[in-house]
C-alpha cells in the first residue's frame, strides 16, 4: 500500500513539472556526445558535436553547448546559427536564455532577416518581441542604403530603426548624420535629431540643423531647429596649359523652418528669418523659395503688413515686395525688384553719399557677377551724386517715366531719363554737410546685412 501510495505521488509530481513548465518552454539540447556534471550545485550538460538547441520555432546549431538546467539557459560556442521562420542569427560565441526567449552575443554578430543584414561587435535578439539591439561598429544594409552608428535597436514586425550615436545613412548620392534616428523602412519616413547633417554630392549641397524629417515616397523633407544650407559650386573658369582654374562660390541660406521638394520641381524653401549669403550678396527676408533645377531665387513679403525682403550687392542695398534672382552656373544673371522697389547705393569714399532710385520695378543685369545696368520702371524718383576728377560737385535730383543707369566699377557712369524727365541741381554749397536731408521718401538704411560668420556660427 505505501509502495503504490509512493508511485501515485511520484506521478502527481512528474505531471505538475510537465504542466508547469512544458516542452515549448524548455529548451532542449542534443548533440553527438553528452557530458553530465554538477557545478557549483548545479546540473550542468556539455554537449559536443552537431548541436541543436530547439525551443518552439527557434533552432539553434552550433558546435558545442553548456546547458543550464535550472536556469533553461545555454551557452554556444562555435560557429552558433540560430534561425526563426526568415530569420538568421550568426556569431561565433553567445548564450540563449529560454526563460526570456532571446540569443545575446558579443563576439560580433550578424542577423539577415532578407530584408536587412545587421551586423555588430555584440547584440541581443528577443525571438517573442522580434526585436534586436546590437552595440559597437553597428551596420545595417539594406536594398536602398548603409546605415552605421553605435547603437541600433531594431524592429522586425514593425520594420523601425532606431539608431543612436555616430548616426550616419549613405545612398547613391547621399549622406545622412546625426545624433540619433528613427527610420520606418514600409513608409520610408525618417526622422534626425541632434548635429544633422545632410550632404548631396549630386548638386554639391549640405544641409546642417538639429531635427530633420524627411518622407521619401512624398519627395518631401523638413528641416528645423537652427537649419542651415550650404551650396558650394565649382565652376571651370579658366583653362591654361591642361591646367583648370576654379572659381568657388558658396551660397548659404538660414532660417526657422526649411522644405525641401522634390517631385515635380527641385525647390528649396525657407521660412522666417531668412538670411542669404553669396560672395558680395546678401539678403534678409521672411520667404524664400530656392528653384535649383530653374537656377532662381524667389524672395518676397509673406503678407501686406510684413517686411520688404532686403538685398545687398557689394556696396548697393535693394528693397521691394518681391525680389527674382537668376543664375547664370555660378553667377548672377538678371535681378528683377517687383512693386515698391528702392535702390541706394552707398558711396566708397564720402559715406554719407547715396545715390537713390526709387520706381514700381527694377531690373538689374550684370555680367560676370558684376553689375552692368540697371533699369527702372513707372513714376521714377532719383537722387545722384555728382563728382568731378574726384571732387564733390553737388547732386540732382529727377523723375522721369522710367530710367537706365550705366555703371562702371559699381559706381554710377551715366544716368538716363525716359518720358517726361524733370531735373533738378544741388550745387556742392547746398549739399555738403547735409547729405543726410537730401532722401527720397522710401529711404531706410537696414543695418542688419548677413555675413558668412554671421550664418556659420550655427554650426560652432
């Protein structure tokens, strides 16, 4: 009677372990030989030769193993592959641990899930999550790009990377770095945080700020927190004995807020405190518009009670509603100033002198960067200087219908007056000590021109 009492309790417990922990939850472990030993109170198996690790749909192989019976962990050692459906997991060192489900290795790592190879010094996969976080000299490649950086979590169900440290994506003509990123690879969004930079080598273009968002299948990216673009063009200018000489120009744009398109057109926009920046130009306005694939830059009011947008050339300054420049490869072709526009031009040795235009439109040509003429249109208004071998010799003052100014060195060489011209002289007397009372109406020196420091300084 004890005796069957004894087998029926043996029974009843045998059960409960098999219910309590069942075969999916075990891992279980044979090879070509086994080896049973206890350490540090412990059952340990070595087992050695052609070893499979098996737990639910999780297989791994591998040359030898030191299973832990109580802890259902196991150590792999030797060519370790674990695979789960699509997924592989290869190393040549690492450990499963049952009770968590998850492979952890640190004797480099790579997962090919056959949409992305992942590779680094170490990692953890949790098979249940189906979620890996791989640390050091992390790589993942994919059909579209390489991304690096030193640490990665990665999403396999939800195909997200989150990659911190060292970030950097290279495409075809592309590169992206920052701090950390977040890449959703169905829906090809992307979002950048922290030291941003982007560079084009297809148009010589960087772009710098501290958060990017940029949505692929919509062509479409946007840039904020201190953006910065950079657009360096090399152009051959010259040719002498097989040798090139290049002139290189840099055009820089800052803002609050920039977009970037790309479906249609290749368009450039700033928005709020823009500053421009391009060797002897400059500007200050609250909209740009940047049309690369057309060489144009588009400034202008963004409502009836804002700002005009301001531009500088060399030692002239320019306002108006709306303001076109065309580029010519690296050099200014045609400036157009649409509705209120204003001209002055300032002196280089009596600064107190500014040669005035004011009219409805501007149009200024120039040739090598260099300004050629300028034409007015409608209800002119102009204030020049007047100077003779050198000397000051008063000033006049005109209207006419519309106007050509010729000028020589940025200064000044003819003025002419179409429709209706009036003139009126100032002798040098009347003029001088009180060049400051001779303005037109619209008159407004800005002292808030760009410099490069100026706008470089977001990136120190």
């Amino acid at each position: 009677m004890f005796k069957i009492l004894t087998a029926i309790i043996i029974i009843f417990s045998f059960s409960s372990l098999t219910f309590t922990q069942t075969d999916d939850e075990n891992i279980t472990v044979i090879g070509d030989s086994l080896i049973g030993k206890v350490v540090d109170g412990e059952s340990v198996r070595e087992v050695i030769g052609n070893v499979v690790l098996t737990q639910g749909d999780v297989v791994v192989t591998c040359n030898r193993a030191i299973q832990y019976l109580a802890k259902n962990e196991a150590e792999l050692i030797g060519n370790v592959v674990a695979r789960q459906d699509s997924l592989t997991l290869n190393t040549e060192k690492g450990f499963y641990y049952g009770n968590m489900r998850k492979a952890k290795s640190t004797s480099r790592v790579i997962l090919d899930d056959t949409k992305v190879v992942l590779s680094a010094d170490s990692g953890v996969y949790f098979f249940d999550e189906s979620r890996a976080f791989f640390q050091s000299n992390v790589r993942l490649i994919d059909s579209f790009s390489v991304l690096s950086s030193d640490e990665l979590t990665y999403f396999k169900k939800e195909d997200k990377t989150v990659a911190v440290n060292n970030v950097k994506v290279v495409e075809d003509n592309s590169e992206l770095n920052a701090d950390t990123l977040i890449h959703f690879r169905k829906t090809k969004i992307t979002y950048a945080d922290g030291n941003v930079k982007l560079i084009s080598n297809e148009n010589n273009t960087k772009v710098f700020s501290n958060h990017l968002e940029d949505y692929a299948n919509k062509k479409y990216t946007l840039i904020t927190e201190n953006p910065l673009m950079m657009q360096i063009d090399t152009t051959n200018t010259a040719e002498t004995d097989s040798l090139l000489e290049y002139s290189i120009d840099t055009l820089l744009i800052s803002c609050i807020t920039m977009e970037a398109f790309r479906d249609t057109v290749d368009l450039f926009k700033a928005m709020d405190s823009v500053k421009i920046y391009r060797g002897g130009f400059a500007s200050a306005n609250d909209y740009t518009l940047f049309l690369r694939s057309d060489d144009r830059i588009v400034t202008q009011k963004i409502n009836d009670e804002a700002l005009q947008p301001v531009l500088w050339y060399e030692n002239s300054q320019l306002t108006g509603d709306s303001i076109n420049i065309f580029l010519e490869g690296n050099d200014i072709k045609l400036l157009e100033v649409f509705n209120n526009a204003f001209m002055l031009s300032q002196n280089q040795d009596y600064n107190e002198r500014f040669d005035q235009s004011s009219s409805k439109n501007i149009k200024l040509h120039f040739a090598r960067s260099k300004l050629q003429r300028a034409e007015f249109g409608e209800k002119v208004q102009s204030i020049y200087f007047l100077f003779e071998d050198a000397e000051p010799n008063g000033l006049t003052k005109s209207t006419a219908m519309s106007a050509t100014i010729v000028f020589e060195n940025n200064e000044v060489s003819q003025v002419r007056l179409y429709g209706s011209p009036t003139s009126e002289y100032y002798p040098e007397e009347k003029v001088q000590g009180l060049e400051r009372t001779f303005t037109l109406p619209k008159f407004v020196l800005k002292e808030n021109r760009p410099s490069k420091n100026d706008l470089l300084k977001v990136l120190k």
